[in-house]
C-alpha cells in the first residue's frame, strides 16, 4: 500500500466533504492536514444556532463536525489502507460551548487500527487547540478497502 500524498488526501477530504450531504451542507471544510492528524472547520452560521438568546451553535452541529473529522481522518493515515468506515460508536465529552460568531474547528486521528476497527479520537476547539469545547473518542469499522486511483487522477478537485 502506498500511501496518499499531501495532494491527494487534501482532494479526497474536499471531495468526501462535498459528496456527503449533510458536511456540504453545513459547510464543513478542510482547515488542515498535518501529519497523520486532520483539522476541519466549521463556520459559523445562524441557521445552526442553538439558542437565539446567546448565538451559541446547537451541540448537534459540533456532533456532526467531530463525526466527519474522526471519520475522514483515516485517510490521513499513512499505517493504513484506505477503506470504507461507518461510524461504529462516537463519544462525546461536551467540556464548554464556542463564543457565539466563531468558527469552530475539530483535529483528530487514528490512534489504533486493527483489520476491521480503527480507534479514533479528537476534539473540536474554538479559539485555540489548547482550549477544547468537546472531546471526541470512537471507532469505526472498515467495511472495504477502496481503490484510491480515482482521487489521483481526478482533475476537478486538483489543488
């Protein structure tokens, strides 16, 4: 297995985010990659406030944001063939809310993987990764690997 360049785990990323409907449309974007961690964003929207009184976003958005991230960051690991990973289980430790007009971001990784499992755990922040909103820890079952040829030779998500 050869691992994905920084070039084509950006364009799958991209393109898993505006093939899903639900991170299309919530707007959810690719803020990073570094290493075997990826980092997505969030923007701040008043369709997803939670309380019209504060401007805080409603969790479920957060929920929505930690799931793609640990999901996707699979892909970013360079230990493992690429696959197909529903979520299995997800939890979610909420530890604060992000300030109402911030964006929101989420960082996570592969910490373990086995033939059909990978463990994958996260956290979504606000104003600094030293100050996370919500920690996030699951695992996610590899139903397949998938042949990645397509993402190397596509021409439309191009970075």
């Amino acid at each position: 297995m050869e691992p994905l360049s920084l070039e084509e785990k950006t364009r799958f990323i991209n393109m898993m985010g505006d093939f899903i409907p639900h991170t299309r449309g919530l707007r959810v974007a690719l803020h990073s990659i570094a290493g075997n961690a990826l980092t997505l964003r969030l923007p701040y929207q008043n369709e997803l406030v939670g309380d019209p009184t504060t401007g805080i976003l409603h969790s479920g958005a957060v929920t929505v944001l930690l799931d793609q991230t640990l999901g996707l960051s699979a892909v970013c690991s360079d230990d493992i063939a690429p696959s197909v990973t529903p979520t299995l289980d997800l939890r979610i430790d909420h530890l604060g809310v992000a300030p109402a007009g911030k964006d929101i971001y989420a960082t996570g990784k592969v910490y373990r993987a086995t033939r059909k499992v990978l463990f994958v755990e996260g956290y979504a922040w606000c104003e600094s990764p030293d100050k996370p909103i919500a920690r996030a820890t699951g695992t996610w079952v590899r139903v397949m690997d998938i042949n990645l040829d397509w993402v190397r030779n596509s021409k439309e998500y191009n970075t």
